[in-house]
C-alpha cells in the first residue's frame, strides 16, 4: 500500500479554526487527521502540503518512519505548527493502517487498558452576564446537572503576569463560588493558561489550595520548564502541565526533576507515535497523563484511543458537549459522555470519518481564534479588533 494524496479542510469554529485532512492510498483507503492551532489555520495547511513531499509514496503502516521524517528532516524547528501538520498526517496513517487490519486505534495502541474514561467538562464557562462568582456557579451547577463529576475553568480573566488586589481577589472568590456550588465529592481544575509569573502563580496556588482543587494548570508560562518545576515544588495544589509542549525531549527535561506528576501531553502537537512514548516516559516517573483535548473533534477521538491504551490515564478532557451545536456533525461519530464517562468507538481506525458537507457550510475566518489576554474571551466569540 502507497500514500498518493492528502486533502485539507477547514471549519469556522467562531473560537478556532479546525482543520482537517484526508490522505488517500493507491488500494482505495483513507484516514482522517486533525491539525488545528489556535490562530494558524491557513499556515498548518500550508504546511500540511509541503509537509507531505516527504511521506508521498511511502507505506501508510510506518507510522514509525513517517513521524521521524516528519519532525525531523526539514532540519528546522516548526514548532506547534510543524508538529500540528505531522500529527494530521501520521493520524490519518493510524485511521488507514486501523481499517486495513479491521481494528480500533486503541488495539493498534497496544489494546484497552481502561474499561471505561472518566472525563471533565471545559468550555462551559460562556456566560453573557460576565466574570462574576455567581454566573460562573450558575453555570457549574448546570454542568453538573449533566452528570459531570470534573471541571475545569479560568478565573482569571485576562490576566498576564501579575495581577492587581481587586482582580486576585475576584478569581479567588470565583473559585470558591464554584467549589460552594458543586460541593466536596466534585473534582475542580484551575486552568491558568500560561499567565504567571512564578511569584504570582504560587500566590494564587496559596489562595486556592483551601478550595482543594485537583490541579492548577499551566500555572506560568512553558518556556523555562525550571520555572514550572520550582512552582510545581513549592504549590501546595498539584501543578499540571504539558500541552505546549511538541517533542520527547522537553517532557524528558520535565519529567526529570520530578515535580509535575500530572502531565498533560498534546497529541496534536506531535503526533501518536511521540506522544505513546511520552505517555510511557509519564508511567516511568510515576506520573498521569490527561491529555490536552481541547482543538477539534479528531483530537478528541485521538486523546479517547490513547487514553484508553494508558495504564496511566487520569482525565480525559470534554469540550464536545460545549461546543457550537454543529461540531457533532462533523464527523459521522463523535464522543459523547454519559454519568462523567466517554468511550472511544470499536470501529476501525479512529471510527469516524469526515462529513465534508457540514464542514463547508463553516468556512475560514481569520479572526476565528482564542485571545485568550483580551477581556471576555470567556465567551468564545473569537478576535474582534478594539
């Protein structure tokens, strides 16, 4: 079997462009992938296409060989982009090497280890009334009327690096609205999205532990992963982290200090092939894994198979209950949870294939990203100039 073709699409989430590809082979079979980040929609295709000049031709099955080639012989570091465009074409293998062989990307994983995944709601914070203790309560009781045991949300409005005494003091009092309303048994995830400084974030880690959240999430920026490990030793709330991350080397810098435990890989930037070895690594140094599931409908699907495959699995994140109405329409099977659990599908290959009729009634919007340091991106409604 050859590779001899990959097609790419685009859906206009108003938050996020997704984007999506097919790769055709010479016996008839495709494979779908995904290759969204935030904010590079035209520039992942782009690199999708000249991308693929490397794995034309090869035999979809070496999947192995595909990820190497693809991170590493442009000789250039591409970052989340380069990774995002790899991970949509070796994805696809996966889905076509699955329906050759007549088995769920899980098997192909090395087989179920977890009967059943335990999710936690994100992107249900979307309030009109604004960032308020009592909207984001409001909405949290919603969430749990859904049968949700976890959430995960950002207090903390459009915050970077410090924040003044009003504002710490909302996001706080934000907090334990959330904690009052949902009650003890309930798992809170703080999101942080990359905003602090060390000495800010582990203000905050102070404030919140009395909230006994699960974990603070992405506490400071990724770049200096010493800055992430010292917050991660000092906070008395466990530190998550991991989804900005794009190759094995920097969650092998990570993990070998051993102060994150909870890690929080992104398949999306780097394929399944890095990201079944980082997942290993994780289990090495006694750590969970929760992959980032939050681009589109494939990822999801992707993170519900190798979740399924990890005998260190934690969390599987759920935005698809949150998201605009259609994006269950995208794919002729998506995930949905029942009681605070989701399952992948047993179907071949990742179980799903693309409904290209629904995803060209959304076409590209270029302001159609999370800004995520501008007041009110809470309400997912995307760039909108000053």
């Amino acid at each position: 079997m050859k590779i001899t073709e990959v097609e790419t699409y685009i859906a206009g989430n108003e938050w996020k462009n997704w984007l999506f590809c097919r790769v055709h082979t010479d016996e008839g079979i495709t494979g779908i992938g995904e290759g969204t980040v935030n904010g590079f929609g035209h520039t992942t295709e782009t690199a999708i296409h000249e991308m693929f000049q490397l794995v034309k031709g090869m035999n979809p099955f070496d999947t192995n060989r595909l990820s190497l080639l693809l991170f590493r012989d442009f000789f250039s570091d591409g970052g989340q982009i380069q990774g995002a465009a790899l991970s949509a074409i070796e994805t696809a293998c996966w889905d076509i090497k699955g329906k050759a062989l007549g088995v769920p990307l899980y098997e192909l994983l090395g087989g179920r280890v977890q009967e059943k995944l335990r999710v936690y709601a994100n992107g249900w914070y979307q309030s009109e009334a604004g960032r308020t203790p009592e909207a984001f309560a409001d909405q949290a009781k919603e969430v749990i009327n859904k049968g949700y045991t976890a959430l995960k949300f950002d207090p903390f409005g459009s915050a970077w690096r410090v924040v003044d005494r009003p504002d710490f003091r909302l996001a706080v009092d934000i907090v334990a609205a959330v904690r009052e309303t949902v009650g003890s048994d309930v798992d809170i995830l703080i999101e942080g999205h990359n905003r602090f400084s060390v000495a800010t974030a582990l203000q905050f880690a102070e404030a919140i532990a009395p909230y006994v959240p699960s974990w603070f999430e992405a506490a400071v920026p990724p770049y200096r992963i010493a800055s992430m490990v010292e917050v991660a030793r000092r906070s008395p709330v466990p530190i998550a982290c991991g989804e900005d991350y794009y190759s094995r080397e920097q969650f092998s810098e990570l993990l070998s200090h051993d102060g994150v435990s909870i890690v929080q890989l992104e398949p999306q930037h780097m394929g399944l092939t890095a990201a079944r070895d980082v997942m290993g690594m994780a289990h090495a140094h006694n750590a969970v894994i929760a992959p980032h599931s939050a681009q589109g409908p494939i990822c999801s699907l992707v993170c519900a198979h190798l979740n399924a495959a990890s005998a260190n699995f934690y969390l599987h994140e759920f935005f698809d209950e949150f998201n605009a109405e259609w994006e269950g329409q995208l794919l002729t099977f998506h995930l949905t949870q029942k009681d605070g659990y989701t399952n992948p599908p047993d179907a071949p290959g990742l179980g799903a294939d693309l409904n290209i009729d629904e995803i060209t009634r959304h076409p590209y919007q270029p302001q159609n990203f999370l800004p995520l340091f501008r007041t009110g991106w809470e309400q997912r409604k995307g760039f909108r100039p000053v």
